[in-house]
C-alpha cells in the first residue's frame, strides 16, 4: 500500500520578463531609494565594487541555506541562497512594508508551471561586506518562499559559492576565468558544466551508463526529476523503492502531483551516489532548460549536505564536491569515489 506524502520544495525560478507594464505602488508607501527618477543625461554612480565575505548560515527546518541580508539598509532579513534560480526574489509582503517600488509583471517558470507575478525594484542588497547590485525582484508570498526572499544566480554568477557543512558556513568570492579551486583534497571529486540560463549543468552523470543531467539546486528541499528520468529509471529498474504518490508545494503556493522513488546509484565523474531519493514531475522549470525531453534531476540540499563541502564557480563551470570522511554521512546513503559503490 502506497501513501501520498507532501514535500515542500522551492525549485529553480527561470524569469521571462512579459510585456505587461508597471504596477502603481502601495498608496501608502514610499518610494524607494532607487527609484527611477535620474533626469536625462545626469551622471548615473558606478555600481559598488564586491568583495568577498564569510558567513554563516543556517540551515533551515527544510534543510536550505538561510543567510542574514539587509535590504536596502533595514534589516537584517533571513533569504535563502537558491544556485537553481535565476532570479533574486523577495516576499510581496517584505516589499510592501519597506515601500519598494513595483515594476513590471514578469512570467516567471515555477515547478508547477507558469505565472505572472510583480516585481520590485530593490536599490542595494547587502550581506556582510558583500554588497549586491540593484535588482528588479520578482515577489512571492512568503508563506511560499519559506523566507524574507531569495538570492538567485543573477547576483552569483560571476562569483563562487563555497559551502562547508562541516562548520555551516558559507563564502561568497569573487573569481577569474582558469582560477584553481579552493577545494585541493584528495578525495574530492572534480566536475565541469555547462551553463544554461546562469544555471550550471552537470553532464558527466549517467544511470546505469545512460547520460543524464544534474543541476545543483541549493534552493531545493529534496531532490526532483523529470518525466524523461522518470521513464529511464522504470525501464532500467534503477529504482530501490516502488514508485509513490507524492505532493511538491510551489512558490505559488499551488499543490503539484508528483511520483517518488529512490534511485539505486548514480555516477557523477567516477563519483557513486546511492540511493538518492527523487520526486518526478512534468516541470516548466525543465522545459525552460531545454531538458524536457533529456534525462534530468534538480539535486537538492537533502543530498548537497551529506558532502563535506561543496564549491560551484560559475565562471569556470565547476563544481567540486568534497567527499566525507569514510564516504558516508548516514547508513542508508553514500558516497564513494572512483567508481566504487558504497552501501548497498
């Protein structure tokens, strides 16, 4: 007997600006710092130059990264730092109380399909010493973000993000094209990608020797595939565990029908992840990759946390995950490199 579980989970974020026009803001509300008001042909300031920060984070009830962030000098408010959404947001309702001026509607990608949502123009984000350039923020509820907002790869993508689990704690660097990786251990696994949208694709993954792709989603609770994975684990009887009804929550609050199974083993550049557990639904969210029809799992923090340490650099397209010592973080779920599976 199968039972239907939900799952909440905020999934990759992939925003195409629609032609619809501004929305007035709030009667009440004042308008932001950043307002567009600079009269023709005044000198407008360069952007703040970035430097690099160490912070610590905490990892939510659902096991996502949630660092402090002040937003346009109030603050500070948790955001959850999501490498599977393009686009920074924030809650509607943080937006409204700090009188941010709204901009245009946006049809943005969600895990259960399409929207249309406001935007907000956020004049200065800041983290530590990082100070983040002025952003149009889509808005969600936060009730559905499960934070003040979210930082997308918008304002990662020509920087790295070092995680280290083992102290919770995370770093935001900046970094050149052919710059060497922070993590030098013997046992870590080194993997290169490809970008689509400011999302870094793992391709050298396979599944019972098919090719598939794997995209590091810290924003996701767990991890999710698509109907092309799902298909390919039936066919090769990759799965540990039958397939189970299961619910996904999206940032729109809407309930998505989605299967969920483990998967006996996946190959990551000579890397054995097994048993990972999978919820599959037919996204938008892969459709705007352009992975509908491709093979493909969002990873998300339930497996990401089981590494030591994990490092995504967006310009030189890599991502190296550092192996736990004895290769394992708990009973029913390892890692070994080299090939050489772990557990059973």
């Amino acid at each position: 007997m199968t039972h239907a579980t939900k799952r909440s989970v905020l999934l990759a974020l992939l925003a195409a600006p629609a032609l619809i026009g501004a929305t007035p803001a709030p009667a009440d509300s004042s308008p932001a710092p950043a307002a567009a008001t600079t009269p023709p042909g005044a000198t407008v300031a360069p952007p703040v130059t970035v430097v690099p920060f160490i912070q610590p984070f905490d990892l939510d009830a659902t096991r996502r990264m949630a660092v402090n962030v002040m937003v346009e000098g109030k603050g500070p408010f948790s955001f959850l730092v999501d490498t599977g959404a393009e686009r920074t947001v924030i809650a509607r309702e943080l937006a409204e109380r700090l009188g941010l001026v709204e901009g245009a509607k946006l049809r943005l990608a969600t895990i259960g399909g399409s929207a249309m949502v406001p935007s907000y123009r956020v004049a200065a984000l800041q983290m530590s010493d990082l100070h983040l350039t002025s952003v149009e923020a889509p808005a969600f509820a936060g009730r559905h973000i499960g934070a003040a907002g979210l930082i997308g790869v918008d304002m990662l993508e020509n920087r790295r993000v070092l995680i280290d689990f083992r102290k919770e704690r995370m770093q935001i660097l900046e970094t050149r094209r052919r710059a060497p990786s922070l993590i030098r251990d013997d046992d870590a696994i080194v993997v290169t990608a490809r970008n689509s949208a400011g999302r870094l694709i793992l391709s050298d993954a396979r599944l019972n020797g098919k090719r598939i792709d794997v995209i590091v989603d810290t924003g996701a609770q767990t991890s999710v595939g698509n109907l092309a994975l799902q298909a390919l684990v039936a066919d090769t009887r990759a799965n540990r565990l039958p397939f189970s009804p299961t619910e996904l929550s999206a940032v729109t609050g809407e309930a998505v029908q989605a299967t969920r199974t483990s998967i006996k083993r996946i190959v990551i550049n000579g890397m054995d992840v097994n048993n990972l557990s999978v919820s599959f639904t037919d996204s938008q969210a892969f459709r705007a990759l352009g992975l509908n029809d491709r093979p493909a799992v969002l990873l998300g923090m339930d497996s990401l946390s089981l590494f030591d340490r994990v490092e995504i650099d967006f310009p030189n397209k890599r991502v190296v995950f550092d192996l736990p010592d004895g290769a394992s973080r708990d009973a029913g779920r390892r890692f070994a490199a080299n090939g050489t599976a772990a557990g059973g």
